[in-house]
C-alpha cells in the first residue's frame, strides 16, 4: 500500500519512486522503478509524495493537514498518488491478433464476478422455502429406507422430535408427516385414516405441544390405510370410487385439523375433493386451517421409494384413472381452475423437476402459492449419483432446488430440506 510523506523541500524538484512490486495484489512488470517527476516545488508550495509503504499494513499514513489544506494541495497541482494501473492481463501463446467484435451489449459484463454474478439474481431460495416430508412410524427405533439413503421411518415420539428439532436449527420449520400404517390396521375403505387417536393425529398433537409454531402439512388420501393401496375405495370391478372416497378424505381432513394441523393436503386425485374438504372444515369451525391442494399429480414412475418407505404400494393395477397422464399439459390448467374455484389455499406439481413447465405454467396462469414436490425418485436418483461419484451430490441438489424456485414454486416439499437448510446457513456464515 501507499503511504503519503509530507515534503517541505523549498528550491529543487521533487521526484517519487514507485516498485510496482510493493503494491499487494498488482503484478509486476517492469525490474527497475519507474521514475515520474512531479512540479517544481518553491517555498510558497508544499508537495505530496506517494510512496509504497514497507510496512505492509495496508492504511496510509496520515498527515493531520485539514480538508482545506488537502484541496489546496491538490489545486496547486500537487495531487497524491494512488497505486498505478494494473497491467492488462497477457493471453496464451498463440492467440490470435484480431480485431474486437463490434458489440454494443456483452451479456457477461453482468456476470464478471461473484459480487455482480449475486446483485443481479433473480432467484433466491432459503430455508423459509422447505417443507421437510418425514416418514413415521409406531415403533421406537428409526428405521432406515432402502431406496432412500438418510431417510428413515422415524419413531413418533423420539426419532421424529429429534429430526424436526434439527430442522428448525437450520431455518426449516414446516413439515409434512407420512405414516406408515399397522398392516392389521388397513380395511377397503380406509377407516383409520380419520381415527382420532390414530398415529398421524398423536404426532401432531405431540409435535405442536412441544414446538407451537411448527407448520404441520398432513397427506389426505387413503393408500396409507387402504388394504388395496389405492388412494380411493375399490369397487369388485377394480373402479376407483370417487364420491364415496371424498366422504372419507373429508372425515380425514376434520380429524387432522382438529388434531392441530395447519395445512390439510389432499393428494388423492378425486374430483371434487377440495370444495368437500372445505365445507366440511368450515362446518367444523376450521375456517382457518389452509388447503395445499395435489393439483398436477402425474401418474409418474418416479414415486417408487417412497412406496417403499410406506408399504403402500397398490395391490394390483395402477393409478393412471386418477393421476395425470404424464404426457399431458393443457390438463393441468383444468385442475388448477377447478381447485381455485373450490377453495384451494395452495397449488402444487408433483414430481418437480421433471415437470418445471406445468410449475411454470401454473405460476403464469394462478395468482395462488404454487409448491413443487421434489419426490423419493428425484431424491435417489442424486444420492445415488454422488454416492456414485458421477456427480457432486451437494451442487447437484442445490441447482435441482434453484431450478424449481425459478420455474415459480414458492415452497419445496423436499427429503433435501434438512441437508440443504444447512448448506445455505453455512454459506451465510
């Protein structure tokens, strides 16, 4: 760095040495100093002279002249010295000689460096943006995911306290709960799913005692419960029922609410279910507790460890009657028009990644929240990569999130939430 000396020489020229080589951070050029002369000082005018300081410390010394006295000299054409201009960078061996384009705009001006590339993006995600979908389970001991590594049925009273406090100590503090059911527990039509006492209304209950301002998502569907693993009641002809399911999911929905969640979710695919589900919380007195309505729920194949995680796989046949048929667009906007008009808080896409442009065209047509599902499929694929070494799991995980957050979801329901929560707070730190 420089440092200013105060020269009071009255009858001969004033000269300074600048080394290239004492600025930090310049390379130098040339191997002998430069020499540059300065005005002819007289006894009337004091000069200025720069020189590179052998310090070090970075902070040039100051003269105690008043603001007056530096503008005075300056006028009289004593001017101090900043560091020379740095030399322009050499190209490689060999690079052409030619003349530069003639382009008045250069996109990468905008993108020269970490400061510019961070004051002009456009999309940000933190942890405020996750929901965290966590498996549970009656027993005491977390149990581990085959197909989805760091993922476990938790158990409800120990495990899942434990992940959710770990959640909220990285900025996560929405949830969803996923149960996995007592097989002798499951019937055809699904009845412990608005079972009061059930495993998912004591978590809540458990959950909202011990942390009051946790946000509480609960799936509305019936494949958890179903002996068929079917989101819906089976007819004998292998038909999905649809307004007899909407009965139940509205009896499921009520007791989740009165349990204490604070976004019901259905994604069971019925029709009709939303504008149900809403009056039969209104008529409860539960005017306040938000639907995040399955809008787009295609019949993927990306669902499958999570089929695992909760046994609820169908026992015969698909879901392609009531999930969308993955090579379907305009359709999603039938589904979204209809779940606006029935009540629907919140909008959401699932898969995500795989389906951006119906996030993107439900964010262009709704004026609602729009969510997007990255699901097990989604999640493994990226584990297994880098588990692999054929990709960099973290960086991979962080654009699949960017990319749905600039698609248009406002919220991610993602197994990533904790994981990711905690890189973005150790890149604020």
């Amino acid at each position: 760095m420089a440092t200013p000396i105060f020269n009071a020489s009255c009858s001969f020229p004033s000269s300074k040495v600048i080394d290239c080589k004492s600025y930090i951070g310049l390379r130098s050029t040339v191997t002998k100093p430069r020499i540059a002369s300065l005005p002819i000082a007289t006894c009337q005018r004091r000069s200025l002279v720069i020189r590179a300081s052998e310090s070090g410390n970075g902070h040039a010394k100051k003269l105690g002249m008043s603001d007056a006295e530096c503008e005075a000299a300056v006028a009289a054409g004593n001017v101090p010295e900043a560091p020379p201009v740095p030399p322009k960078p050499a190209a490689p061996a060999g690079t052409p000689i030619i003349q530069p384009l003639n382009l008045n705009r250069r996109p990468r001006r905008n993108r020269a460096s970490p400061t510019v590339r961070a004051a002009f993006q456009e999309t940000d995600i933190s942890p405020a943006n996750f929901v965290y979908p966590l498996f549970i389970h009656e027993g005491e001991e977390d149990t581990p995911i085959g197909a989805m590594p760091g993922c476990y049925r938790l158990g409800w009273r120990h495990g899942l306290v434990q992940e959710v406090a770990k959640a909220r100590a990285v900025g996560v503090n929405s949830i969803v709960l996923f149960p996995k059911v007592p097989e002798a527990l499951k019937n055809p039509t699904g009845d412990e799913a608005y079972n009061d006492n059930g495993l998912v209304p004591r978590t809540i209950r458990l959950l909202k005692d011990k942390y009051p301002d946790l946000i509480i998502y609960t799936d509305v569907a019936l494949d958890p419960y179903s002996s068929d693993g079917h989101d819906g009641i089976v007819r004998e002809d292998g038909v999905i029922m649809n307004d007899e399911t909407v009965h139940q999911l509205c009896k499921q929905a009520v007791s989740q609410a009165r349990a204490g969640a604070d976004v019901v979710s259905p994604s069971d695919m019925m029709d009709g279910r939303v504008g149900a589900i809403r009056a039969a919380l209104d008529a409860e007195g539960f005017q306040n507790v938000s639907i995040m309505s399955y809008t787009a729920k295609y019949a993927s194949s990306f669902y499958g460890p999570f089929r695992e995680a909760l046994d609820s796989n169908p026992r015969f046949g698909d879901k392609k009657t009531y999930q969308m048929n993955p090579a379907n667009y305009r359709e999603a906007l039938i589904e979204a028009r209809e779940d606006e008009a029935e009540g629907a808080d919140i909008l959401l896409v699932k898969p995500g990644l795989p389906y951006l442009d119906i996030i993107r065209l439900l964010r262009d047509k709704s004026p609602l929240p729009i969510a997007a599902y990255q699901v097990s499929g989604e999640y493994s694929m990226i584990k297994a990569g880098g588990v692999l070494k054929m990709i960099d799991e973290e960086k991979v995980m962080m654009e699949s999130l960017m990319c749905l957050r600039r698609a248009g979801a406002d919220i991610i329901l993602t197994y990533f939430a904790l994981q990711a929560a905690t890189c973005l707070c150790g890149e604020k730190r």
